[in-house]
C-alpha cells in the first residue's frame, strides 16, 4: 500500500458543474483501480491524499501533473503506508472555504520563500497527519481513519 499527498495552486475557477462532472468521472476510475482518498478545493487551492498501489498512484500522479487544473504542484508525501486513512472513499471530496484553507494546522503557503524549511519532520506533524486530523476537525461528511 502506498499514498501521495500534494498541493496545488488553481490554474482556473472551477464551477459546480465541471466540479460534479469531474467526480463523476474521478470517482469512476478510483474505483476500477482501487484508489482512495480525499480532495480538498478552496477556490484557489487543492490538497490532495490519494493511496493504493503505488503503480496505479504513479500514473494517476503523471496525469495530475499534466492537468491543466492545478499550477505549481508541491508534492508532500509519497511514500508506503501500513493501511488506508480514507478507505471509504472513491475520492471524498469537499469545497472549503479560504479562510478554512488557510487554518489546516500547519498550514505555510507553498509560494513563500521558507516554504520547504517549514515542513514538519515528526510523524505526527507530518502533511498526511496534518490533513487527516482537519478532516476529522472540520469535515464531518468526510469518512476517515
């Protein structure tokens, strides 16, 4: 079992519309290849957890990166994990404020200059921590682990 976390910023304002349709689509394909995980969308933001194997997470991360959805991806994690954190999910999804954003616990903007100097090093500060402990903070329709 493996998972990748990352942030991106967003290239373009995605609509309710394009949102459904791209979850749809998302989900689908999560599914077939039994990847989990969750998304978070600020309007200017996305984070993202996903976990399976690490094949299929590598392809899927190869697309991420073309997609002309998300600018300057930061990649978080990667790595082998021991079980799934969102293992209900397809992909758990949720539209968040800016201001929500912005208060994920150890939260630094990728773009400032002390950016990689402020990543945690300790496991239970750790970017995958950090996110799973927001969810369960903030995201009550969320399932997690």
């Amino acid at each position: 079992m493996h998972h990748i976390m990352y942030m991106s910023t967003a290239a373009v304002v995605v609509g309710e519309d394009e949102l459904k349709q791209m979850l749809l689509y998302y989900r689908g394909n999560n599914q077939q290849h039994d990847i989990t995980g969750l998304l978070l969308y600020s309007g200017e933001h996305y984070v993202q957890l996903i976990e399976g194997k690490e094949a299929d997470l590598r392809m899927l991360f190869a697309k991420i990166v073309k997609d002309y959805h998300h600018i300057d991806i930061i990649k978080l994690a990667d790595g082998k994990i021991s079980q799934r954190m969102f293992s209900d999910w397809s992909m758990g999804f949720k539209v968040i404020s800016k201001e929500l954003f912005s208060t994920l616990s150890g939260y630094v903007n990728p773009s400032g200059h002390d950016f990689l100097h402020s990543l945690p090093e300790h496991d239970e500060d750790s970017p995958v921590e950090v996110l799973r402990q927001f969810a369960k903070r903030n995201l009550a329709d969320i399932s997690y682990r």
